[in-house]
C-alpha cells in the first residue's frame, strides 16, 4: 500500500509526493503520515510574497524534477573514514541516500543507558517513545517542507537517553547524499530523559557535484533538568538544495546550547523553533554561514518563551563573499505570563565583497511586562584600521583580511565541544579565507 496524491497544488508537490514508501504495520504511524500528505496536498511551495520567504526565492529548486532515491549507493568504510569523528567512534549511525547503513554505523545499541538505532529497528523496543514524540513536536500543518518528509516517514536515527545518564562521548548522525536529481527526507528524533547530560553532531554532506534535494526533520525533546549540546553541520554538494526543520522542546531547568553550521549547498534553508515548555529554561543558539560564489543560506529561528525565567542567548555570525546571499531572521517571543525572562539576540555579518548580500531581521516580541530583552545586527566590511595594523606587522593585504576573516569565524567554531570537529572547521574555513595557502 502506498499514499497516492491526486490532488496537489502544483506539480513540483505531485511529482514529489510520487513514491511513497509502504504502509507501515502501526496504525499511529501510517495516520500521522495520511494526515502530512493531506497537508502536503493543501499547501503551496512558498513563493517570495509569503512574508517568511521575502529574502529567499525558492523558485530554483521547482526547475528540477526531483525523484525518491530507490537504491543507495554502498559505500566502504575506507569512504567515509574522512568524516569519522573520533570522539563518537563508539556511537555513529550512517544513512546513504536517507537510507540506513549497517555496516557503516558504530553503536551501543540499549547499553549504558541510552538506545541508538534506526527508526525501523527501534520500534519492537521503543515504540512507546516513538509513538509518544514522533511527528508530534515538528510542525507540519504550516510547513510544506515538513509535512512532505512527514509524509515519507518510515526511517531515520533514534537516539534516547535514559533519565539521569550522564554519556560522555558525542553522538554521530552522519547523513550522506550520493545520487544526483533525488530527493532525500532525513528524519530524527532525540529524546533526552530527566536529569541526563548528552552531545549530538547531526552532519549532512554530499558527495556528487549535481543538483540533489534534501529535505530533513529533526525533534528533540530534553527533559527535565537535562543538558543537550547540539551541533549541526551543512556541507551539501556545490549544487544541492537543503531545507531543514529543527523542533526543540525544552523541560523544567533544561539547557540547551547548539551551534548550527552552514558552509555548503547551492541553496540551503534552516528552521529552528526552539519551545520553552516548563519554568527555568537556559538556550543558547549560535549560528555561523560562511558562504561565496553564487550560494544562498538562510536561517530562521524562533525561540519561544511560553514559562516564566527562562534564559536564552543568540549569536548568529554570516560570512559572505563573491555574489552569496545570505538571510538571517531570528523571532524571541515572550509569552504573556513569561515573567523573569532574560533574552538577547545578536546578528553580525561580514561582506567581503561589493556583490555580497545579506538580509537580517531581529525580532522581538514581548508580552510580558517583568522581562530583560536585547537584540541588534550589524553589517559591515573588514574594519580598514585592523587591516593596517597587520600589515605594518608585515602581512601582506590579503593575509590581513584572511586572518581578520578567520578570527571572525572563530568566535563561534571554538566554542564548539568536539576537539577533532573544532579543527576541522577550523580547516575549513582557513582554505575558504585562503589563509591555509600561508599558514
């Protein structure tokens, strides 16, 4: 049994929506699907006369006839030893065109207290989770994006951690895309029981040159005074499109901190909403997009003080060089009731070219009267008086504005808690700032 569409609003959703995967045998499942592909169906592309994609124009990606990859690509673990984190050597789960592999992933399985798995495999042991958080906490009524995903749901990495286990090693999500003109629907779901302590890397790369369309939800749950550290990497392909959907729900004196990376893809989309459910709540968001050529990153985040004294900090950090552009919209909303909230939001971006573009919309929305809010941005080029010191120390003016650029980025890379992941990024962005060539 498949779910057919007949009645989509254009035809890029009809022939998406093509190729469903099998009814699955749990009938929670099978209706949160039916009712995502009847939204699917409801609901229009975005164009950029819907006020959340003003600044990004998702025509591009509707001149590709996208198909569901059938068949991944195998791979060797000599492939993808490059992307192998050694502090999550123990715990990594690998899925090749959206499709879960085996042999390529390291795990504990329900040892030491936590369960990491596919979808598919957790679900004898851990349907009651699934069926508790899965699809519940990622909104798909408003979102074609997430109810077309929600819509192929049959797969994906499970990640629980038992309440008051403190795991020391990060876990690795390692999402590779291989096939070009496919369209892949990544799926994850982290649930963090009460008083547990945890480290996620959720890692997406492409590994052909042409167009390929992924398409991710990821829901994490963090219970009560639990600690979740969460960093997510963007290195899509030169020409691949990327359109992620992040759903965080935070419990009584939860923390969570992520850092979101964005380096990669033609045209890249990312939607955090972050929920602050109970009192106490500590969120720090960082964000860094270091794009050039033609690329296009946007960010959208919307943080939600719906409880009284929560906490929550956000720097977010573009890059832009050549003829890139780059969107940042970040939204705090403080409930009504919200009392003793203490929230600042920071956009700061940096233009290397005459070309580079970059749109940022800090907002703020309070509805509570006993609050302490901050945001601002600023866009701007090299400052031309730290330029001239470097060089009256003897760089020349390019390593000057390659070092300037580097310290830029770093503010947000070293606060990343992975070491061998922090070098690597690190790496990266010295051959991006091309200050690799002189170091």
């Amino acid at each position: 049994m498949e779910f057919v569409n007949t009645g989509a609003k254009d035809r890029f959703l009809e022939r998406l929506l093509l190729g469903q995967p099998p009814a699955s045998p749990l009938g929670w499942l099978n209706q949160i699907r039916s009712s995502a592909t009847e939204r699917a169906n409801a609901l229009s592309v975005p164009t950029t006369r819907d006020e959340d994609w003003r600044f990004t124009d998702p025509s591009p990606l509707l001149k590709f006839s996208f198909q569901p990859a059938r068949v991944a690509t195998r791979l060797s673990q000599a492939e993808i030893q490059r992307f192998v984190i050694p502090e999550a050597s123990s715990n990594r789960l690998v899925f090749i065109d959206g499709m879960y592999a085996a042999d390529l992933s390291t795990h504990c399985g329900d040892e030491h207290g936590i369960a990491v798995t596919s979808m598919a495999r957790g679900l004898s042991s851990h349907g009651e989770v699934l069926h508790q958080h899965l699809g519940r906490h990622a909104n798909f009524q408003n979102d074609v994006f997430c109810a077309l995903n929600t819509s192929f749901l049959h797969d994906g990495a499970l990640v629980i951690i038992n309440e008051n286990v403190a795991y020391p090693t990060p876990i690795h999500l390692l999402f590779i895309t291989t096939n070009p003109g496919t369209v892949i629907y990544p799926r994850s779901l982290v649930v963090a029981g009460a008083g547990s302590r945890c480290t996620l890397i959720e890692e997406y790369l492409g590994l052909e040159g042409d167009a390929y369309f992924n398409s991710g939800v990821t829901e994490i749950v963090i219970g009560k005074r639990s600690r979740v550290r969460h960093i997510k990497l963007q290195q899509e392909g030169d020409c691949a499109f990327h359109i992620a959907q992040c759903a965080v729900d935070l419990g009584r004196d939860s923390d969570y901190a992520s850092a979101t990376i964005s380096l990669g893809a033609r045209w890249s989309r990312h939607n955090q909403h972050v929920l602050q459910t109970a009192e106490g709540v500590h969120c720090e968001l960082d964000g860094l997009a270091l794009i050039s050529g033609r690329q296009l990153a946007d960010t959208h985040t919307f943080t939600e003080h719906a409880k009284p004294a929560g906490y929550s900090r956000q720097l977010h950090k573009c890059i832009v060089d050549d003829a890139a552009h780059a969107v940042f919209n970040g939204r705090v909303l403080v409930r009504e009731g919200a009392q003793r909230t203490d929230s600042a939001q920071s956009s700061r971006n940096l233009l290397l070219s005459d070309k580079a573009h970059v749109d940022t919309k800090p907002q703020l929305e309070i509805l509570a009267d006993d609050v302490k809010c901050t945001h601002g941005a600023t866009v701007g080029q090299l400052d031309a008086e730290e330029v001239f010191y470097l060089r009256s120390r003897g760089l020349d003016d390019k390593a000057a504005r390659s070092l300037l650029t580097y310290a830029f980025a770093a503010e947000i890379i070293n606060r990343i808690p992975v070491a061998s992941l922090a070098r690597r990024l690190r790496h990266t962005v010295m051959e991006k700032t091309h200050l690799s060539e002189r170091a």
